[in-house]
C-alpha cells in the first residue's frame, strides 16, 4: 500500500501543431527548466527542473520527443 503513484514510463502526449518543447536557461544562475511554448502566443509551461542529462532524457522519454530541443535565455 502506497500514497505514491509511479508512473511505468508510460509516455504523454502534447499538442505537437501549437506547442514547442523549449529548455530556459539562466544566464546568471545556469539553472534550467524544460516545457512548452505555446506557438500562438509565446506563453512558456514549465514541465520539469534539469538538474543532468538524466532530467533531459526523462523528459524527452516521457514526451516521445527525438529531436534536440532549443535553449532560450
């Protein structure tokens, strides 16, 4: 028994038409975040914090995505 749901790396969708997944970086702090940057309107969904390569690839896993993704600062 468990309070915790854990995923079976089970992969998610998105809507690949309006959405772009976009790395923010931090100039300053180096830190960075990976979501969604809605094509329409510019807005940016921040899905996870990378902390490794690990992060990134889970990320890339979860969403199907194959491609690199593009940083922004």
């Amino acid at each position: 028994m468990g309070f915790f749901k854990h995923k079976n790396n089970e992969t998610e969708s998105y809507d690949k038409e309006n959405l772009v997944p976009i790395i923010h970086a931090s100039i300053c702090t180096g830190e960075m975040v990976v979501g969604f940057k809605d094509k329409r309107d510019g807005k940016f969904t921040e899905i996870m914090l990378i902390q490794s390569p690990e992060d990134l690839e889970k990320f890339k896993k979860t969403y199907n995505i194959k491609e690199d993704i593009k940083k922004e600062y």
